[in-house]
C-alpha cells in the first residue's frame, strides 16, 4: 500500500473526496488549509487501484495551477479493519507500482550526467581487467555497475508512453556510454602487457542463439520487475545479460587490429541490446502500462507497433548474420 498526497486548491475538497469514494479508497483525510488557501489531502490506496486514482485526480487537476501529487511508501499498516487488509493481500498477489512511479524510477537511469560518465569508466575498467585477467569475479563486478541497462530501459518505456524526449535522451545515453566504453577499452589494451585473447574476452567476440533466449529473458524480467517492484531482480538482470564486457572486448579486439573478434564482438553487444528493448517493451505493452489520456495512447499504440516491427526486423536480421558467421567459420 501507498499514500497518495494531494497539496491543492481548497475548493478540490469535495473533489477529492468523490474521488476516494468512487474507487473505495482504504482511507482519507484532509490537512489544515495554509495561508495560500490550499488543502493537504492523503488517500491510503492499494496497488490494485493506484493508478486509477492517479489518473482521475490529474484529470481533475490539469487546470488548476500550483496543484502537486506526491506518491510516498508505506512499510507498514496496523488496522482492525479486516476487509482493508484482505483488499492489501489480494491486490499485492498481482500488484503493479503506477506508471508515474516507473517513468520516475526509469528516467533516472537514462540522466545523461557526469555520474553516468564516471560509472562507464569504472565499469569499463573493472571489465577490461577481469577480461584480461581472465577473472570472472571481477568481469561479474563489472556487470553489477551496469550503467548501460537503464538507457535500454528507459528507451523501451518511452516508445511504450510515447515519451519522445525520454527516447531521445536514452538513445544518447546509450550511444555515449558504448563509444566511452569502447574508447576506454581502446587505451586499456594499448597500455595492458598481457595477451587479450583469453578465454574470457573470446567468449565475449562469439554470438549464439542460447544467448539471444538469456537476453530476451532478462529483458522481460527488468521489466518486469519495474512494473511490480521488485527491483532486487535487476541484480540477477545486470549479470544475466552483460552489455558492458561485449563493448569493452570490441575496444580491446581493435587495439590490437583483430577486427574479426571485434566484429563478433559488435554482433554480440547488438543482440543483446535488441533483445532487451524487444522484450522489455513486450512486456510493458502486456501489462499496459501506457500514456494516461486517450488521445496520448492512441498516438503511443501507433508507434508501439512501428518499433515492435523494427525490433524483430533487427533481431531477425542478428539472427540470420549468427547463423552465416557459424556455418562460415
């Protein structure tokens, strides 16, 4: 369960209590009105009816100027009120975090900000030792950083919400972040005394169809557990279906001049990336998660389908170069 805070003009009283009627809402209660002559409201609401509460009382609000919805958690609720704990247990079986809470979530792990920089360098060089040193413990340390997961993400959630500002600056941030990688990766093995070609970094320049299934698997369950909050999945997702090892193999294979190792390389980084956002966006668009008015979600179920096509387009494509690379080396 959540509490939703309303800080709005006095003469949404009614409003909102209508509101929390109409969708049965656990409980509300009203603040002291300030000196602005504005009101603090707070509804104890359920996952199960959350975002339909959400919705209804930004329709109400969209004129009013100054109005502001706060979504804050709720560890725990201690009521003799048997029915609300039986409506917690039910909805939680099946509970979905809103969509504001998500594109909130979401938005961050696409910031375009020194700290992503920081986190592709570090990662990098964490991933570029653990290559070279053949140390899976420390490529897995790597994978943990993870810096180019949430773009992905957040890229899937905006062409879901057809959120074209959010789209755009994933597409820098994951295109910035794998030329940093790279580069980084570059200097590494111009610098680094050993051998690049150990068993780490080849298994890193070779695609396959068993890795194609993981990603797409781990694509699904980041989203997944977006949509439920769940988030100690993504853990398991970071590790699963590791973005950062490929890109700093394709700069470690083209220091020492082996493009066929690093091509194999690209190949690899670009299944995984579509496989991600291919299901990643299958899954929010089954769990409906989509812009709020009719008029946003029509737009949005329009281009849903043009990326969807352009997604399997381009996984069809990987596949087909996965199956010639295999039956010509």
């Amino acid at each position: 369960m959540k509490i939703i805070e309303v800080i709005v003009n006095k003469q949404y009283h009614d409003t909102i209590k209508v509101i929390a009627e109409h969708h049965q809402v656990d409980d509300v209660w009203f603040g002291a009105e300030d000196e602005d002559e504005r009101i603090n409201a707070r509804l104890l609401v359920t996952p199960g009816n959350r975002q339909a509460v959400l919705d209804e009382l930004q329709e109400a609000f969209q004129t009013s100027t100054g109005a502001r919805i706060l979504i804050l958690p709720v560890e725990t609720t201690l009521s003799s009120n048997k029915t609300s704990e039986e409506k917690e247990k039910t909805s939680g079986s099946s509970s979905t975090i809103s969509r504001e809470e998500i594109f909130s979530q979401v938005k961050k792990g696409a910031q375009l900000d020194q700290n992503f920089f920081i986190l592709v360098v570090f990662s990098s060089i964490v991933a570029g030792i653990g290559l070279l040193e053949n140390n899976i413990a420390v490529i897995i340390g790597a994978m943990v950083i993870a810096p180019l997961l949430g773009p992905n993400i957040a890229f899937a959630l905006g062409s879901s919400l057809g959120e074209k500002k959010l789209m755009w600056q994933s597409l820098k941030a994951i295109a910035s972040g794998i030329i940093l990688a790279v580069l980084v990766a570059i200097i590494i093995g111009f610098i680094w005394p050993l051998d690049v070609e150990t068993q780490e970094v080849l298994m890193r320049t070779e695609a396959n169809y068993a890795g194609t299934a993981i990603a797409l698997a781990s694509g699904a369950a980041a989203a997944l557990s977006l949509v439920t909050g769940v988030s100690g999945v993504l853990i398991g997702v970071m590790v699963a279906v590791a973005l950062m090892p490929p890109a700093v193999t394709i700069g470690l294979m083209l220091s020492t001049g082996n493009m066929p190792l690093a091509l194999g390389a690209t190949l690899l980084l670009a299944v995984n990336i579509v496989c991600i956002n291919l299901s990643a966006k299958l899954v929010f668009l089954i769990k409906g998660i989509q812009p709020r008015t009719w008029l946003e979600a029509r737009k949005a179920k329009q281009s849903q389908k043009l990326y969807l096509i352009i997604w399997l387009i381009l996984l069809t494509t990987l596949a087909s170069i996965i199956y010639i690379r295999h039956n010509t080396f």
